[in-house]
C-alpha cells in the first residue's frame, strides 16, 4: 500500500510541474537593448507573442525603408505580406507547455530579416525569459533574453488580438 501511496504522490507530482501555468510568461517582455516589447499572449491553448512597442517604429535610415514613414515588413519573402506594420505583428505562434517552465514547438518569424525559425523559450526566473530560434534542431540556433516590463500603463494600452 505504501508502495502505492508513493507512487501516486510522485505521478500527481509530476504532472503538477508539467502543467504549466501561462499567465508566467504573459504580458510584455523587453528585449535585448531594449529597442522593442514583446507581448505574450494566449491564442487557444497555445501562446502567441507580437511586437507591442518599438523604440523608433519609423525608419530611421532610407537603406532600411523610407525615411520617416513606420516600419513595415519590407524583408517579408511574400511580397503580399511586406505592406504589414511591424508595431502589432504577430512574431511567435504555437508554443505548446512543455515541462519546467518551458513552451515548445513553436515557430518565430524575424521581420528584421525576413526569416522563420521554429522556437522554444523557458522561464529561467520571474524576470528572464529566453527564447531560442533554430533551423531543425535547437543545437543550431540563437538565444534572445528577454527581461520582464514592470508594470506600467504599455501593458494594458499595448494592441489587442
């Protein structure tokens, strides 16, 4: 019977870490440098995430877009898709829980450069999340640290799905 009791205790256990509570990782998460905001958001049961605030969402340079004119997604490989704004694009998609504060299975777009990636990110503590973009397996790939906003008035001002 003891044997039992430990086992079911160990299994409640186990599924207790597996699931995962998302409101951790909600809301608005700075990045490196702080030039941009990520917001987190649920879509289903999964997590989706799209730039909530930019530190200068015109184009700043003429080589990057026209001069003055807000950002758009001009390296998107759809020519369709490049009149989007980057303020409110949709980044990150299908991030499943995972085990130990992490989300899986998820695929990340770069408007900087045009590029999908499938995406991965763990909660490594309260304040950093980091968010791992690669091409087939995670081996090849790149970590971003994001680092969470205080609360302010950008997270319930920043754009709704």
């Amino acid at each position: 019977m003891k044997l039992i009791v430990t086992i079911a205790t160990i299994l409640l256990a186990a599924t207790a870490s597996y699931a995962l509570d998302s409101s951790d990782v909600i809301g608005c998460w700075d990045t490196a440098g702080n030039s941009s905001k990520l917001e987190i958001y649920p879509c289903g049961e999964k997590l989706c995430g799209k730039v909530a605030w930019l530190k200068h969402p015109n184009f700043m340079d003429a080589k990057d877009g026209p001069l003055g004119t807000m950002k758009i997604d001009l390296k998107n490989p759809d020519p369709a898709l490049r009149n989007r704004p980057i303020l409110g694009l949709q980044v990150m998609e299908g991030l499943t829980p995972s085990v130990n504060y992490s989300w899986e299975q998820g695929r990340c777009y770069d408007p900087e450069s045009g590029n999908k990636y499938k995406c991965r990110m763990h909660l490594a503590s309260p304040e950093k999340l980091e968010m791992r973009g690669f091409i087939g397996i995670p081996l090849f790939g790149r970590t971003y640290v994001l680092t969470r906003q205080e609360k302010s008035g950008l997270e319930t001002a920043s754009l709704k799905k």
